[in-house]
C-alpha cells in the first residue's frame, strides 16, 4: 500500500479544481495507522461540481451491511442517530453508481442542523483510519463528503454556512462540532462559483469580522473566482482584507490569473506595489517559466523592477543552472549587481564538481559583497580544497578581508579538516575569521571534526595554538573530549 499519498487525482491540482479536496496521508509502516482528513480549496481554476447525484441500475444492496433494499435495488441509508453509522452504510456500498444514488436518498432526509455533524463523522473515522476497511478506501469518502458539500451549497449555502462558519452565540470553545474553516472556505467557493456577488456579500457580512486567521482562506477562493471576472476588482477587494491574510490572498489571485492570463498576472505583479509577498510570487513565476524555458523566463526576471527581479532572478536562474551550469554562468555574468548576488547564490547551490569551481571564482573576484557571493565563495573552497589543496588556499590568501573572504576562508578550513589532509592549517585559517562570532563557530566545527578522528591532535592545537587566547580554549577544549 502507498504511504503518504495525496488523494487528489479526482480532483484539487490535478484537475485544476478548487472546491473541496480532503486531503488523506497515511504514515509510514510501523506506526499507528492513521488517515487524516482535512479540506482544501486550492487550485486555479474554479470548483469542479462533483458529478450529479444520478446513475441508473446497480445491484441490490451490493456491499452493505444490514442496509434495507430500496426502490431499483438502491439500498436505504436512515439517518442514524449517531451519522458515522450512516456514512459507515454509504462506505458499504461496493458499486459507486449505487452510492450515489443512495447517497441522493440520504442526503434529502439529512436535516439542515445535522450538516456539520455528517463531515465531523468523515473526518472522525478519518482520523481511526477506518476508510481502508471499506469498497473503495478513502476515494470512496472523498466522493462522499465531496458530493455532500456540492448539495448542501446547492441547497442551501448560507444555511451550511451558518452553521460551520462558528459556534452559537455565547458558546464560544463549547459547540460539539467546532469552527471547521476549510469547511467553510470550500463551501464559500462552490457558492462564489454559481453566484458570486451573493458569496462576496455572505463573507463581508458574516466572515470579515473575524480575526484574519479565521477569514483567510475563505477570502483566498473568493479572490480567486473575482480575479476571474474582473482582476483590478480583486485586487482592490484585497487591498481591503486585514494585512496579515492579504499577502496570501493575493498570492492566489495571482496564481490564478496567471493561469488564465499571464500577461494580465504580470502586469498586476509589476503594478500592485503595495500588496506583500510580491518578490515570492515573481520568483515563483520565474520558476515556473523557466521548468521549460529558462532563458526566457531569466530575460524576463532581469527586466523586472528592482523591488521583484533579484528574487525572480533566483527562480529562473535554477532551472538553467541545472539544465547548463555554463550557460548560467555566462548569464550571470551580463546581469545587474543586486541580480548577480541573487544568481550566485543559485549557482553555488548547484552541486559543484573543481571544473566549475574555476569558471564561478572570477565572477565571485568582480562581483560585489553581498550574501550571495560570500556563499558562492564558501561553497566554491569547499570544493576545490578537496581537489586542489595549495592552490585553493593562494586563492583565499590573496582576497581582501570582508565577508567574501571569511566565507571562503570557512569552505576551506572545513573540507581541509574533513578530509584528513591537513587539519592543523584548516584549523590555523578558520583562526582567522575577521568576524568574531562566525570565527567562533567555525572553530567548534572543525575542532569537533578533527576530534572525531584524532582527538589527542585536536586537544594538543587547541592547547597550545598561539592564535587563540583563553577565552577560545575554554569553549573549544571540552569539544576534542570523546
């Protein structure tokens, strides 16, 4: 059996759909066998309606377990006092035609008020791990409890959102089936794809007074079903929102449109200056772009403003890096100061093999400080010291003091230290570390290193090494203890 698998295929990311998707994980094999249920309403498009309560023929009574045959051989589900016996009977139906139709049936005699009760009962055999024991497994209840929603929205949305949307007044922490804002979220999107202005006006009367974690994603599918429709409307409807849900709400806006309309997206993400997050959203177009594109994606992340092109830079710059590290490299170099930090960042998290190593250090040499190059720089000693010992180390010698050098300086007295060749110099450099507190660590590191596989060695240099002083042998000579 799979473990740790989403159940999305019928629905959420991969058909693009964004009503109700229950989200099912099952942990690892000796563990408590355990399938979670929750709600989401991702995706960019609007909410698929599951399919129509309908189907024809079936057998009788195919699965179940003491279940009354009905009309056409369709089994009677009662609405039991306590629901997981009924949703216990739906599961029991083998053939799923059949469970729809029962499902119909039992959907029309379910009372409004017991609504919430009926998800509380999935999601409570969920969280026992009680699917499996039935036809179909989880897909089974996810069409369940997806199937509901759509008839309980297309009954009555403002009924089932009452009702989920918070306990009774003056029962705040005491309702039996509790606030379930996925629920709600889901709910509020099915509604806002059959009539939007009604869903808008719900969530202005109903939801916007809540706190900003209560309201966000209700807030993310009404955004997305408006940037639809009328994008600079969206917008402006999130510019309203609370501040500490608008970032992620426009971050959806922004996917969606993306989807439907690229060129839209990118004309909001350059104008909506004041809307969070926008430097994450434009790296993550980037990225996107770039999975097929990535020159293309790069020449469209360095022509951004200066506020989004770093961060985009790094989502375009990815991809080709792994695709042609000598193609990025060339790229980075024609790019502006703050976009070249960006890019050597990127391209010292590609694995780096000594070949590359000397095609990044002239870039690193001209490039200015910036967090980025001094990682570059790290990362590029730490390699070419395990090829190139003495030269990596001339190298490093003749940089200028500052960040760049001190990251080169701990790339180097590490792998110098981890690869047994010469630890005493490894340690003699990391010694030199200008910055006090990134000397400090780094000293720990390697001493720590070099005591795993020679102790005595380490606690002899840490005791006598003129280039510590008192303070350093306190800290690092219980670390060369086995």
């Amino acid at each position: 059996m799979v473990r740790g698998v989403i159940l999305g295929a019928v629905g959420g990311v991969v058909l693009g759909g964004g009503a109700m998707w229950w989200l099912m994980r099952r942990q690892v094999e000796g563990e408590a066998r355990r399938l979670g249920l929750g709600m989401m309403a991702q995706g960019a498009a609007g909410p698929r309606v599951p399919a129509p309560l309908a189907g024809g023929g079936g057998r009788t009574g195919v699965g179940t377990s003491g279940v009354e045959a009905g009309a056409g051989g369709v089994p009677v589900v009662p609405v039991a006092d306590d629901l997981e016996v009924s949703f216990k009977a739906l599961l029991a139906v083998g053939d799923p035609s059949v469970r729809q139709l029962a499902l119909q049936r039992f959907l029309e005699a379910l009372p409004e008020d017991r609504w919430p009760e009926f998800f509380v009962a999935g999601r409570e055999m969920g969280d026992r791990g009680e699917f499996d024991d039935y036809p179909g497994g989880g897909l089974a209840a996810l069409g369940i409890l997806e199937t509901a929603l759509a008839f309980m929205v297309q009954q009555s949305p403002e009924g089932l959102l009452d009702r989920v949307a918070g306990a009774p007044a003056g029962a705040e922490g005491k309702d039996p089936f509790g606030r379930d804002d996925q629920v709600v979220a889901s709910a509020l999107r099915f509604w806002a794809a059959r009539d939007l202005p009604a869903a808008l006006a719900y969530f202005e009367r109903s939801l916007s007074p809540l706190p900003p974690e209560k309201q966000t994603e209700a807030a993310k599918g009404l955004a997305r079903e408006l940037v639809k429709q009328d994008p600079a409307a969206a917008f402006a409807w999130i510019r309203q929102l609370p501040e500490a849900s608008r970032g992620s709400v426009a971050h959806g806006a922004f996917q969606t449109l993306s989807h439907i309309d690229s060129e839209a997206a990118l004309r909001y993400l350059v104008s909506e200056k004041d809307l969070p997050n926008r430097d994450e959203f434009a790296e993550q177009m980037a990225k996107g772009w770039a999975a097929t594109k990535p020159e293309e994606a790069l020449a469209w992340a360095r022509g951004l403003p200066d506020d989004l092109s770093p961060r985009a830079v790094v989502g375009a710059m990815e991809h080709l890096a792994q695709k042609d590290f000598a193609a990025a490299l060339g790229q980075a170099v024609t790019l502006a100061p703050a976009q070249q930090d960006a890019a050597l960042k990127v391209l010292a998290d590609t694995r780096l093999d000594p070949s590359q190593v000397s095609g990044l250090l002239p870039l690193i040499e001209q490039a200015p400080e910036g967090p980025g190059r001094a990682e570059a720089a790290r990362r590029s000693l730490n390699t070419w010291a395990g090829a190139d010992p003495e030269a990596a180390s001339a190298w490093v010698a003749a940089q200028p003091a500052g960040p760049t050098r001190d990251a080169a300086i701990q790339g180097f007295g590490a792998a110098v230290v981890a690869s047994r060749n010469d630890p005493e110099a490894g340690l003699e450099w990391t010694a030199s570390v200008n910055d006090p507190g990134e000397r400090r660590t780094w000293l720990g590191r390697n001493v720590k290193s070099w005591a795993a596989y020679d102790p005595d060695a380490a606690r002899a240099w840490v005791q006598s090494s003129p280039r510590l002083n008192d303070a350093d042998r306190e800290v690092l000579l219980p670390l060369t203890r086995k």
